[in-house]
C-alpha cells in the first residue's frame, strides 16, 4: 500500500539523520564511547532504553506497499519493519528496513540511536539496554561491542518470558493508541460529513483525507487483530465519502481520484456497497460503461450484497444504456 503517512515517517527519519551520520564512518570507528559515560543514570529504570523490531507493511520488489494477503503472489514481495529504540515512549530512533535486518544493520541502528538520536535529543548511553528476543539471533555480531561499553552501562536480551510480559505491556499501550487514532478519524469524519452537508467541499475532502490517514494509523498499531479489520472498514466509509466529494461538479471536481478512492474502498472493505456504487458512476463519467458493469456484477456476486436494490437499480440503467 502506497500510503503517505509511511514515506514520511520513513523518508524523514533518513533525511533527518543522514548528515550527522555521515560525520562518522560505516562502523563510527574512532568514536570515543567511553565520553558518553556520564550521560548514564544510576537508576536502571530511569535510564532503560528498548530495542523492538515490529512489522508494519509488505512491500513489492520494487518498494512499493501492497496489501498483506497479495504478499504470496507477487514476486520479491517481503515485509517491511520498523526498528525502533524507545525511552520512556519517546522514539530514540526509527529505522525502516525491508525485509529482516542483518546483524550489521542491527549494530550501526545501536550505535546510531546512542550518537545520533532524532533531533531534540542528546547523544548518550542508557542504564539497561534491552534488546528484542527477535533480534536474539544477532547476539555474536553486537556482543563485542555492548560489552565494550563504560560501566554501570548493562544490556539483555528478553527472554521468552520476559518477552511475554513486554508483549502483553506494548500491547495494552498499542491499544491506547488505537483508541486515540480511530477518535481523532470519527472527529475528522464527523466534520467531514458536516463540511459536505454544508456545501464546504474543499474542507470536506481535508477531514475525510486526516480521517484515512488517522485511521490508516490505528490499524498499523493493532496488526493482525479485529481491530485493524475495523480501521480498513473504517477508511473504506470515508474513502468513499471522499469520492462522493469528487464527483460532484465544481473546483474539486475529479473522477479519476474518485475512481482510485472507490477502489480502494472496495480494497479496505469488500462488502461495502456505496464504494462499489460510486465506482460505477465514476468509471460511467469517464465513458467506460461495460467496466461500470463489470464493477456492480463484481459487488452483486458476493452474498452480503446480492440483492442490494441500489446496485441492481444502477446495473438495470446501464444495460439500458448498451441496448
């Protein structure tokens, strides 16, 4: 999936961090570790740091984002993950990497997270470094160097047992941020709706877009749950409202965007009518009538919406138009 929301995060992580990094060399030889001795506080919960590796996309093989279930089909198709190093739910640093990373890419994304954190925050070591039990089979290339580190500086891999408990605390956090993503998406589709009653087409289409992209964030926070399945039935509403907006005659008028809407409506929600309907009307504005049909014949073959009257009623108009 091509989704904005990820290039930026990605993008600007990398923009962001590649000029400090390039200050150093591949490995950051030469840089005195020990300097950083001082910045280490003496209360290891104070100054625990994590490491997590979490997937939140597939990619193609050429980069591009695609849906999760087309993954098998396609080839060179792989994951995507961000690594992360956390303080205190601030974000030392994130990675984006395709595919799982290597032992040398895990290296230099520690060292990188201790001397060149995002902006705001200061080079520095924790009190207690502790690693993924994903990352676990890296343990011989990062040793070494965690190992050389000043005292009282101390690192861990989680245990399956501690991984659990961390599992269990980052699951009740993603649900926190679930709960805020999809309130800031209802309050961006409720003015949505309230700017196209009002005529406010423009404002209108700036609502339902943060609505997606809001939306689009709570279900990259709750991978593989009921929740996210609820987000995508979520973004399918509102990006059919959208296409509404772009099918109506005036300044913000576009088919074409309308059309690419609609189908990702029926992308996030294949039993969602209205994103199937206006699908149709848009490949209909465009002139392309029999792929009008094709659309509707496709919504009326799945059984949730096999006897739905408004796409019956619109495929009965068009077939009158190809007598």
């Amino acid at each position: 999936m091509d989704n904005p929301i990820v290039q930026r995060v990605g993008a600007a992580a990398q923009e962001v961090l590649k000029a400090r990094v390039e200050s150093f060399d591949a490995d950051f030889t030469g840089y005195d570790w020990n300097s950083l001795a001082s910045t280490i506080v003496q209360e290891p919960t104070d100054g625990w740091w994590q490491i997590t590796l979490e997937r939140f996309a597939y990619v193609d093989g050429q980069g591009n984002f695609i849906k999760e279930e087309d993954a098998p089909t396609l080839p060179g198709a792989q994951p995507a993950f961000f690594l992360n190093c956390e303080h205190k739910s601030i974000i030392r640093l994130m990675e984006q990497v395709y595919g799982l990373p290597n032992s040398e890419t895990v290296l230099r994304f520690i060292k990188r997270a201790m001397v060149t954190p995002m902006p705001g925050l200061s080079p520095g070591l924790p009190r207690l470094l502790q690693i993924t039990i994903k990352l676990s089979h890296h343990r011989d290339v990062i040793a070494p160097f965690l190992d050389s580190l000043p005292a009282p500086f101390e690192w861990l891999i989680e245990t399956p047992q501690l991984a659990s408990a961390v599992g269990d605390m980052l699951d009740q956090r993603m649900q926190g941020k679930y709960a805020s993503f999809m309130g800031a998406a209802e309050i961006a589709k409720t003015e949505g709706n309230r700017a196209f009653n009002a005529k406010e087409f423009k404002t209108a289409i700036d609502e339902y877009t943060k609505a997606i992209d809001r939306a689009w964030d709570a279900a990259s926070s709750r991978q593989g749950t009921e929740d996210r399945k609820i987000a995508h039935r979520f973004m399918a509403v509102c990006y059919a409202n959208r296409a509404a907006v772009y099918l109506l005659p005036g300044d913000e008028s576009d088919v074409k965007k309308a059309l690419e809407d609609c189908q990702n409506a029926e992308r996030y929600n294949p039993d969602y009518a209205k994103g199937y309907y206006r699908q149709a009307k848009a490949h209909e504005a465009l002139g392309d009538i029999q792929q009008a049909q094709e659309t509707l014949r496709r919504a009326l073959s799945r059984p949730e919406l096999a006897t739905d009257k408004t796409l019956l009623s619109l495929l009965n108009e068009l077939d009158v138009q190809l007598d």
